[in-house]
C-alpha cells in the first residue's frame, strides 16, 4: 500500500546545492508567485459575498463547448451549478439545430531553468535548460438523428514537443502532450459515438448544448447510452474548476485523479460502451471499455471477454455549506490487462535472470489492477469553488494506461472573473501530493524503468507539485494564460530537484 505519509515541504531539500545562483532566483520568484496567488484567493474569497449583494450582477450563460447551466437571479440553492464559466467563442453557435460544428486549437510553451540532479537515468525529467511547445487542433462535429438519439464525430491532431519527452514526472505538467513522440503526425478520429437517451419522466429540463450532447431539453429521469470511440475522462472524475487543460490547470494530476488508470490508448482514447442514470439531484454511470496490448500502447486489445476495464461512479449533486451548491463523486474500477507485478519483476533480478528489474518481462496472462476516487467540488461563494480528489489503486500491478501514480490527494481553488468584473478570465491555485506502492518504489529503486519514470535509483519521496494560472480573455475566442508549476521530488526522488515550470497558453474557441 502506498506510503501514508504527506509530506507538503515544498522547499528545497537540506542537502541539496544553494550555489546555484539562476537556481535560487527562480525559487524565490515560484515563492513569490505562489504566496501572490494565495493572497488573491483569500481576498477574492472575503470579498466575493459583498460583491454578490452589492452589484447586481446576473450569471452569465453560453452555449458553448464548456458545459453551463441555465442562468437564473435567485439566490444560489443546492442545485446551482458549482462552477458556471461562460465560454465565448470566434462565431456565435447557433441554437435549436440538429447539427454541432466546432473547434478549438490549444497551444501550451512550458521551459523550466536548470536544477539539482546528481544523477539520471533514461526515462529522468533532463536536469539540463530545456523548453518545449504543444498544440492540439480539434474538430467537433455532431448530428441529432431524432429527438433522442445523435451521432457525435470528433477530429484531432497533435504536435509539437513536450519537456523530456514526457518523461521524468508522475504529474506531468502538460496534459495536451502526446506520450510517445513517434507517432504519426496525422488527423486521426478521437471521438466517435452513438448517444441514445431513453426518457423515465414526462418532465424535461434544459440541457447545455456541447461537443458532448446537442440536445436542447433533456428528460430529468433517464437512460443514456452511449457507444463508440470516446475518452474515458470524458463521463469520469470530472470536475468543474479542475478538469480542463484548455481553460484551467494544466497538470494531469489536477485535471485528473492520478490514482485512476483508466483505459486508454496512448492518446487517451478508448472503445467501449457508457451507461448512464440521471435523477434530479443523483446519478450513476458504468463503462465498459478496451484496454491497450501494453503500458501505454496505441493499439488496443479487441477481445473483451479477456482484457477490458469497468467503471463505476456515483455522482451526488448536493453541496457540503448550507444554500451553497456542490457535488460528490465515488469511482471505482478494475483494469483487466497483460500487467506485470512488481514483485516478481524485483523476484526475477534478485535471481539474477535478468540485468534490472523489467517489469514487461513476463509471458502473456491477465492480471488485474483495481482502485477507487473521491472527487467533491463545493460553492464557497458565487464564483468561487473550491475542489479535492482522493485516488488508491492496489498498487502491485504495473502502471498501464494513465500516469505512474498509486495514491494522490488534490486540493484547490478556482474562481471565475466575474469577481474582478471580467466574466470570461478565470484564475486558479492547486495543490498535489502523489505517491506509489512499496512494490513500485522498490522496483524503481533496484533500477526498474516505468513507462514514464525511473532514474537508475530511487531516494524516495511523495512527488509534491503547487500549480497555479491565470486565463485571460483577449477578444472573441482568443484566451491567453500564463501559469506556474512547482514540483519537489521529480519522479518520487529527493535526490533530484525541485524545479520550477513557468508556461504560457494560447486558446483559440471556434
């Protein structure tokens, strides 16, 4: 089971060198940042209450690819929305239509200077000054067949580089990245699926058009099915201020539970089947999805009957503050996949088999990985959220689909511009702690190589990780961000680190 201990020093290390004169600025300039923002949340967050009284000011509402709930003048209630962002786009969308036709472009520059590291090993984040550019072009598209059943097709394309590779961090600093940096550059298809809705009530509500469901109203009790090629993340975990890389944080431990090894392929996408109950304040939803040939693989298993994934998750749209809107999420799952177990990768070294520990040295035969996530997004005021995560896998089978992570706690704030007077801006600050099994630290500490971490040798040490940003509307849908990212104990190693990771995001909404 992972190491309990929580350890939120997110200073440098006794031992570590403090002659490093470039070094020691960007620290003190990360402390600044950090205790700048920190700052602003609590003025933001005593001063929200008065604003709300004295101003007037209306929700706004888009229809947009961010989901927003209808706009209303009374007073917050259990069934606001917890975090209610507009989006504004290059053209307006038009309503009451069976088609949907959008788009986006996501371009993320992350640099981070040179830091302390007494050695490396080939899958380490380079110790060395290195910077590095993502894009992610997408287009959606969508038709309503009938009043219950659409026809969702998404396309993609990908590019640019990402710092080491994406290499060396369990929470990797930019989700936009692609992890294997050989494959092909092309458009591919990143969603495509039937999305039937089976109506339980007579009773409709209004539902937020988005690249997601084009439906204008909604059954308040229903069945809804869907089918095809999607993303997990998609219908999992989701958080309002802390699930989306394009307008919010940009780390894949914030924006997804690090712990949740849910079934992808390398570019994060899946083929399986989601269904999906919806009352008024409640709901439930399982998955049943393929699973990739090996960690991090971008081909996919097709025999479900032997490798697959389940997911469960119950959603509670109830808040925790009285008068103040919020949501509780449960999620569990089980990984059915060709995963190596740590202890007998460690077993086949201590025998002298092999040269290092390997964890993808073992013939094929199924194993299981299992886990579960905590995920709460509560109203403090409006337009302002606080939100937390908790995620645990069983931790002996290998790290697979996601990110190199056994247990992760997640706490943060984000708070939408209306509170400064510009609706569209949105700000955020967010705190990680991430840790891995005792199999997985003394498979890595005996030189064992993940499919993203592993230095040669491992002084182990919970992976501590402070983000924080700033998104900016410019004109129309053109959103620009800086952010900041602070992590100690890159790849779980006290013996390397801390660095810093300033960024800078254009967002471009069609």
């Amino acid at each position: 089971m992972p190491d309990m201990l929580i350890n939120f020093n997110f200073g440098a290390e006794p031992h570590m060198r403090r002659d490093n004169t470039k070094f020691s600025v960007w620290v003190r300039a990360m402390a600044q940042a950090a205790r700048l923002t920190v700052a602003i949340c609590v003025v933001m967050l005593a001063s929200a209450p008065a604003r709300a009284q004295n101003t007037g000011a209306q929700p706004a509402c888009a229809d947009g690819g961010q989901a927003t709930q209808t706009c209303s003048a009374a007073p917050e209630s259990p069934t606001d929305p917890p975090d209610d962002n507009p989006v504004e786009s290059m053209f307006p969308r038009i309503r009451n239509t069976r088609f949907w036709l959008s788009g986006q472009a996501n371009f993320i520059f992350q640099t981070h200077p040179p830091f302390h590291a007494p050695y490396s090993g080939q899958n380490s984040l380079n110790p060395n000054y290195e910077k590095a550019t993502s894009r992610v072009l997408t287009l959606y598209t969508g038709v309503r067949l009938n009043d219950s059943t659409e026809l969702l097709v998404d396309i993609e394309e990908t590019g640019g580089a990402a710092l080491s590779t994406g290499l060396g961090l369990a929470g990797a600093p930019n989700l936009d990245i692609v992890r294997n940096p050989l494959l092909s550059k092309a458009p591919y298809l990143a969603r495509g699926m039937i999305h039937k809705v089976f109506a339980l009530s007579k009773d409709k509500v209004e539902n937020q058009r988005s690249f997601l469901s084009l439906f204008d109203e909604v059954p308040r009790r229903r069945l809804e099915i869907r089918f095809g090629k999607f993303s997990m993340a998609d219908f999992f975990d989701q958080n309002s201020v802390g699930s989306d890389t394009h307008f919010r944080f940009a780390n894949w431990t914030v924006d997804n539970n690090g712990a949740y090894d849910y079934a992808a392929d390398t570019r994060g996408y899946t083929v399986g089947a989601v269904a999906e109950f919806q009352d008024r304040n409640w709901g439930f939803r399982f998955a049943e999805a393929l699973m990739p040939k090996v960690a991090n693989g971008i081909d996919l298993v097709w025999r479900p009957w032997q490798v697959h994934a389940e997911n469960f998750e119950y959603e509670l749209r109830r808040g925790f503050i009285s008068r103040k809107a919020g949501v509780l999420r449960l999620l569990a799952y089980t990984n059915y996949a060709n995963m190596g177990i740590y202890r007998e990768a460690i077993a086949q070294f201590e025998k002298g088999l092999v040269l290092a520990p390997d964890i993808t040295h073992h013939p094929w035969r199924i194993t299981r990985k299992y886990g579960f996530g905590v995920n709460v997004e509560q109203n403090l005021a409006r337009n302002l959220t606080a939100f937390a995560r908790f995620g645990w896998d069983n931790g002996k089978t290998e790290s697979f689909a996601y990110t190199e992570v056994d247990q992760t706690f997640v706490g943060g704030l984000g708070a939408s511009g209306a509170l400064w007077h510009r609706r569209f801006d949105r700000a955020g600050l967010a705190v990680v702690t991430n840790a891995i099994s005792k199999d997985h630290q003394s498979y890595l500490a005996h030189g064992g190589y993940g499919f993203l971490i592993g230095d040669g040798r491992l002084n182990y040490g919970r992976e501590n990780i402070v983000e924080t940003y700033y998104t900016a509307h410019v004109w129309r849908g053109i959103y620009v961000a800086p952010g900041l990212q602070h992590i100690e104990n890159p790849g779980y190693n006290r013996d390397r680190g801390p660095v810093l990771i300033p960024s800078f995001r254009l967002h471009l909404e069609f």
